[in-house]
C-alpha cells in the first residue's frame, strides 16, 4: 500500500484527495481480530474473537467495561484501543461526578469522534489505528455505535468490524429486522451465530471468544466461559439448521460445502492485533 510521498504524514494530502495514513489506520481495524455488536430495545451484546500471537501467548482482551451501562468491543492496535477505553472511563467519571447521572451514550460517543478526528489533522500524531463498537444503554433506550478511525461514527442495528467481518454482517443482514424485538436469549443465539461465521470453519468455543451483555437492570459485565460454553452447547443443534434454512435457493449438496471447504480460505492470515 506504499503511496510515494502521499503517505509520510497524516497531514499529506494526495492529488486525489485522499489521507493514506488515516486508510492505513482503517486496513489495521480490517486486519484485526472480528468483533460484533447486537442491540435489541433493552439489551446490547458485544461478542469478540480471541486470538493470540502464538500458541505460547494468551489473547489480549477486546472487550473493555467503560461504565456499569457502557462497554466497548475493539478491532485493530489493542493498545490504541486501550487508552481511547481509559479516555471514556475518564469522561464518565467526570459527567458522574458533576452532573449525578449517567453520561448518554450518543454524547460520549461525539467526543470520542472528535478525539479521532483531530489526529487526522495534525502532523506530529498519527491516528488510532483502532475501531470501536460502543454499546450501552441510557434514557433513550440501547445504542450500538460505530466508531472509525477516520473520525466518523454511525449508530446501527447490528454490525461487525475486524477480519472475516464480511460473512457475520451477511448473516447480521438476513435476521437485524427481528433483532429490536428479541429477547436476551435470541440476541446471545444470534451473536453466537455470527461470531461463528467469522471463524471459517474453526470449531466455536468459549476459550476463542468473548462476550458480553448490558441491559435493563443488567449491568454492563462479560460473561464468564462456563456460562459461554453452555451456551455454544445448547444452540449446536440450532445451529445446524439454522444456516441449511438460510441457504434454500442452493443447490441440495450445497450447504455442508462451505463449512467443509472454509479452511481453504486461511491463505492470508489475518494480523494477530
């Protein structure tokens, strides 16, 4: 992706108009490791994919607790997305403290934007290489929110960022009309679902993922992998049937080949962040 002298700093525009170094930062979120949001009218679910630099490390954490009704679920330089969660925890303790109540979702998320924004403009920072799914619950009900590096931010349904986040948006696409109406239990099923669909073929268990569940009257916490494993084992059987439901229009002999022929993909490893 080298751009000649396009991309020597943040601040360099290209004759098309473009900012490489801001692109390069939203390719470290594409190569990071996949993580997926759900909300329903009362309940948000965060869910990430574990992965470890080699067989002798552990896994960073994706998820990270802002506050009891606000968690995040990173993509991308797990250390960027560390300090921008210590950042939020920050400006929730303050709003807390001066204001006796909790900071709502959409406005932290407004100035975490800014906070992205200005890297792209100055020569001496680089921006975060990081996206964040930010997911909590206020007055107004449960928000999902995207945010990227370049600044920008989107409120969604249902979404999915990181590496392989293409096949989980596809299975998000085809069930985000149900999803405002679901109950807890619907929403785990189909966050278990996509996460699925972002391994290609590895077997889903509780030591490669992580999730986590903020509602009404539900703090904002991870679940613990016992619970996580149960979880796995009591949808198995849905999820053998779930996917053959969703692929009617193909051929009889069809849907068992991608689960057989996903391994194959693995040509270009995704980067370990």
């Amino acid at each position: 992706m080298f751009r000649n002298q396009y991309d020597t700093d943040v601040t360099t525009w290209s004759p098309a108009g473009r900012l490489f170094q801001v692109e390069y930062a939203m390719e470290a979120v594409k190569q990071g490791s996949a993580a997926i949001g759900l909300r329903s009218k009362t309940h948000v679910i965060l869910a990430c994919v574990n992965k470890a630099n080699s067989e002798l490390s552990s896994h960073q954490k994706k998820i990270f607790k802002v506050d009891d009704h606000i968690g995040v679920a990173i993509a991308g330089l797990t250390a960027d997305g560390r300090v921008l969660s210590r950042y939020m925890r920050s400006e929730c303790i303050n709003y807390g403290y001066s204001y006796e109540s909790a900071l709502p979702v959409g406005r932290l998320v407004v100035q975490l934007a800014d906070k992205a924004q200005v890297c792209t403009q100055r020569s001496w920072k680089r921006p975060y290489g990081v996206g964040l799914l930010v997911g909590g619950l206020d007055e107004s009900g449960a928000h999902l929110y995207y945010n990227c590096p370049s600044g920008n931010y989107f409120e969604y349904q249902s979404f999915a960022i990181g590496s392989r986040s293409q096949a989980a948006k596809t299975y998000l696409e085809r069930r985000f009309e149900n999803f405002t109406d679901s109950s807890r239990g619907s929403l785990l099923k189909d966050a278990l679902f996509a996460l699925r669909e972002t391994l290609q073929g590895e077997k889903l268990t509780s030591t490669n993922c992580t999730v986590a569940v903020v509602g009404v009257g539900e703090a904002f916490h991870m679940l613990d992998k016992e619970t996580v494993q149960g979880l796995i084992n009591e949808f198995e059987l849905a999820g053998e049937e779930d996917p053959a439901a969703t692929t009617d229009a193909a051929a009889d002999i069809e849907p068992a080949v991608p689960e057989a022929g996903a391994p194959t993909d693995k040509g270009a490893a995704p980067m370990d962040i």
